[in-house]
C-alpha cells in the first residue's frame, strides 16, 4: 500500500497569512510610533525639570552669601558705621548664552566670576551648568533688596526658564541688619 499524498497547500492561504502579518507588523510599528511621538515631549520637559534643580540650588547659595554679606557690619575709613546694604548689581554672567556652546551646557570659566559682586557672594556656579546669573541690588538699609535672577534657554529655542531669588533687609538697630530670604519664583521652569 501506497502513503496517500497530502494535497498541496493553496497558494491563496499563504498570501492571506502573509498579508494577514504584514498588517500585524505595520500596525505594531504605527502604535510604537505614537508611543514614541507622545513619549519624547514628556521627556524632555521632565529633562528641562530637572535642569531646573541647578537654576534653585544656585540661588540659594547666592541668598546665602547675600545674608551673610548683608549681616556683616561695614566701616568706613574714619571708623564710621556704613548703612547695611547687598553687593552691587552684576548683569547676566557668563555673557553669552549655554546655547553657544552647541547646545550644551557652559563651563564655569574662572574669569566670568571675579566681579567684586560674585566673590563678595562668595559664588562660581556648578562646574557645568546650563543657566547665566545675574543679581539687581537696590537701596541701603531697611530699604535694601536683592534679587539674583537665573536665565536658562534649555532646550535653545529663543524662549527662557527665569528663576528669581530675593532677599530683603531689616534694620535691627545700631547699624546692623537681618536679611529675609523670600522663595523662589519661577517663569517658564520647563522651557
């Protein structure tokens, strides 16, 4: 007795399978793409955030050394007591952009920090970092504010992160002073 042959599988079969995993296979790609495409925005804003860990740590060191400067007593030459008052304003160092540097982040170059304001703070920003500083100071005594403000283009588009840090006096008498330290406030934190 003879093996009885199988008839040979349809041709039409194979291609409906074939077909059949092709749109599998393209409809796994579209949804891979979609996860993606609503994925990498989130990244990066989440990114952009933890950036901004830099921007606050920053400026707290420079409230920091602005209460410490605010609550040393000055003299005059003669001996006279001078009225309290915060280191004199500094415009955005370094000057250029961290985008300058394709993208990344700047590195802290010695020079951009020896302004009398930044050593009388007592601050050089991170090693590397990715925002420009620059501290406003007004008025003397009771009156004297500073504001020491971080500038940020993280992802380079033109459009900025600013954190703002203040520190307000209070006089308490025989020349001396106390610095508050308000919160910081921020514009634009995930840019």
């Amino acid at each position: 007795m003879q093996p009885q042959k199988q008839p040979p599988a349809k041709k039409s079969n194979k291609i409906i399978w074939l077909v059949g995993c092709g749109v599998v296979l393209l409809l796994g790609i579209v949804i891979l793409g979609i996860l993606v495409a609503v994925a990498v925005p989130q990244f990066r804003k989440y990114q952009a955030l933890s950036h901004s860990v830099e921007a606050k740590q920053s400026l707290r060191r420079i409230q920091l050394g602005a209460k410490a400067y605010l609550e040393t007593p000055r003299v005059s030459s003669d001996g006279a007591m001078l009225p309290c008052k915060f280191p004199d304003s500094v415009a955005a160092t370094p000057t250029a952009s961290c985008c300058s540097n394709d993208g990344e982040a700047c590195q802290a170059a010695p020079d951009d920090w020896r302004a009398p304001a930044w050593r009388a703070l007592n601050f050089t920003p991170p090693k590397s970092h990715r925002y420009r500083y620059a501290i406003r100071s007004t008025g003397t005594g009771a009156s004297a504010v500073m504001e020491a403000i971080a500038y940020g283009d993280l992802d380079c588009d033109g459009k900025y992160s600013t954190f703002v840090a203040r520190v307000s006096a209070r006089e308490e008498g025989r020349g001396r002073c106390a610095a508050k330290l308000h919160p910081t406030r921020s514009k634009d934190k995930a840019e």
